[in-house]
C-alpha cells in the first residue's frame, strides 16, 4: 500500500489531534482502505453492549465498560473507500474548515521502569494469577502488561498504519481517534464477529508459538492445546445459543506477523441481526483475552491485574446490522499519546504455565507494534 500525497497525509495525522473522529482501516489480505468520519457533534457513547443492537457505525469498545472508557460509536456521517475517494472526503474537510487542530491535552508521565523492575511487576502479578488457578475456582486467566516507547514531533500515525499494512498482509489494520477515547493503532488477526445475513463467522484464537527463523512451529504443547480448547468450547457454546446451521474448521495453524497461534473458525446462521449487541454481549470478552469462568475471570483480572487495560482487549470495526459487520478482538495495539505510544500485550495462564515463557510471550506479541516504530 502506498502512502496518499504528503498534504493528505499531514491533514490525516492532523485529524489525530482534533475535535473531529474517524477510522481508517484494512481488511486482511486486501489492498484498500475505509474511512469513516463524523465531524459534526461529540460520538455517541453507550452504556451496554446490548445498546449496540440496531446500530450502524465504527465501534471501538472496552474491555471492561466504565464512565471514563465508554463503548463508544462512530456515525459515518462520510464514508469513503479507497484512497481516491478518501482523498477526496478530507480535501472536502479542509474546504469545509472542519479539520481544527487542538493542543493535545498533557498525558501522564511515561513509566520509567527498566527490564528488571518491568520482569519483577510481571512476576509479582503472575503469582497472584496463578492462586486461583491451582485452587481451581479459574480454569484460565489472561494477564497482560503495558510498556512504553517514546515518540518524536515527526512520528506520524498514518505512516505507521500504511507500514502496518503493508507488514502484515493477514491481520485487520486500524486508525482510530476520538477525542472520547484518544487514538489507537492496531494490527489484530481476531474477529471477534464478522458477515451479513444469513451467512457469520467468530473465531477461537488461543495459544501462541514464534517462528523462528522464518519456519512456521508445527508441533503444538499440550498448554497450548488445552488454552485453545478452552476457548473453543466457550465459542462453541455461545454459537449454539445464538445461532443455527454451525459447522466448524480447525483448529489450524495461523500466522500473525511473526508468530503462529492455535484456530478454529465458527461458521453459523443467523436469522435477527437486530440484536448483535446480545451476542457481543456473551462473545466479548471471550477466554481468549480473559478466562474462565468468565465472570470469575473478569472480576479477578480487574482486580488484580495491576492497572486498566482501556480499549485493548475490547472490540473494534465496522458494524452494521442490514450489511457487512466486521469487528475485531483489539490486540496487538498501540495507544498514541502526546510524547510516546503505549503498548499492550498479554497470553493465557493456565495452572501449567511458567512465568518466563509468559513473559517472553507478551514481548514477542509487543514486537508486532514496536516493528512499526
């Protein structure tokens, strides 16, 4: 993918910085992009995942749903698809003097920690998980970690999307800001929900290998099986509730950037896509990026988890109820602040889990968005 001409691209980094909300974002294994903007008022921001029923627009939601990280609904009141059409959407902007630059608002001073200090945060939050599991009240947590990479007055969030799509061919690339939730990058490989009537498809995601050297693993341990069968069942059960006709495939090999991870695709029909914010609902958030029991899991990793995951390991996408719905899981994602970008990675423990892999895990899972910088 190429960049658009350098005057577009400065306006679209500026849109970063103002009043205005949009998403630019690419489908796996396509070349073109979609862009979506309101520009008039302040987002819509929900309650409840079931509030979504009926909605058209761009979701970004949260892992867990608060005052301060609402799930919050972009109007498409633009939509292009292309760069010909998007050009021709933000030259459209600028004539309407509707691109207002505002000074960003100063973040919280980046944490500081070296990789001694990072490992013993992690292993003092990885013992506290692993109480639970071999008391067997969870049969799996998901704990995650942020870290931190400055960036410069030249850093631009377009050109780091373009790189991110032209990287990872397989993955859903996004761009999102909205002065509600701030902007975020990402490069995710799961749907958490995706099709149009009658014909949908989820996925379970689970488990998570590197390759090395440019070969693909294909001997897969039994934790990771059993992560991944973990995550299966749970799918499979909410499938079964919601929809009919299910057959399934897998689980596969898949690579994401440089990494391979355990999948089964869930294919189901649907007849009332009217309340696909009820099967969000019990979908979101999946054992994938939480556990089970789910609300077990959810309770403990708010908890103690050790600080506010925000919009990563929430959903995000096009949605729209009478069309093509496209929504992801949000992983292996960056949030862009004024003077760095915050990163955010996690993996499943079980009872069997070791802390040193765990951890060479979230790092190998950072270096998809830090590859970008």
């Amino acid at each position: 993918m190429r960049l658009p001409d350098k005057h577009i691209h400065q306006l679209i980094d500026k849109l970063t910085k103002s009043q205005c909300s949009f998403a630019l974002y690419r489908l796996p294994w396509t070349d073109e992009c979609h862009f979506v903007l309101q520009a008039s008022e302040e987002v819509e921001k929900l309650d409840n995942i079931t509030d979504l029923n009926g909605k058209k627009g761009f979701v970004i939601a949260p892992f867990r749903q608060t005052e301060e990280h609402p799930i919050v609904l972009i109007h498409p009141e633009m939509t292009a698809y292309d760069w010909e059409e998007i050009t021709q959407c933000i030259a459209s902007l600028e004539a309407n003097q509707s691109i207002r630059e505002e000074k960003p608002a100063a973040s919280a001073p980046m944490v500081t920690l070296n990789e001694t200090e990072r490992y013993d945060r992690y292993y003092a939050a990885f013992r506290r998980f692993m109480e639970p599991l071999k008391e067997k009240k969870c049969r799996k947590l998901v704990l995650s970690r942020p870290a931190f990479s400055p960036i410069d007055e030249q850093f631009s969030p377009l050109e780091t999307f373009v790189k991110a799509c032209n990287d990872y061919p397989r993955m859903m690339i996004y761009l999102c800001h909205t002065p509600v939730t701030g902007t975020w990058l990402g490069s995710t490989p799961e749907i958490i929900l995706s099709g149009s009537t009658p014909h949908w498809k989820t996925v379970a995601l689970a488990g998570t290998l590197p390759i090395v050297n440019g070969v693909e693993p294909t001997e897969w341990n039994d934790k990771n099986k059993e992560e991944q069968g973990i995550v299966a069942e749970y799918v499979r059960k909410i499938i079964k509730k919601h929809g009919q006709k299910m057959t399934e495939k897998g689980p596969y090999t898949a690579r994401a950037g440089q990494l391979v991870h355990l999948k089964t695709d869930f294919l189901f029909q649907l007849k009332e896509t009217g309340s696909l914010g009820n099967l969000l609902k019990e979908l979101h958030p999946t054992p994938a990026v939480c556990g089970l029991p789910k609300e077990e899991a959810y309770r403990f990793i708010t908890e103690n988890e050790g600080y506010d995951r925000r919009y990563y390991t929430g959903f995000i996408g096009w949605m729209d109820p009478k069309g093509q719905t496209d929504l992801y899981v949000n992983l292996r994602c960056m949030e862009i602040r004024s003077t760095e970008v915050k990163l955010y990675a996690g993996g499943g423990i079980l009872p069997s889990s070791e802390v040193r892999s765990e951890w060479e895990e979230t790092g190998a899972k950072m270096k998809t968005m830090k590859n970008l910088l």
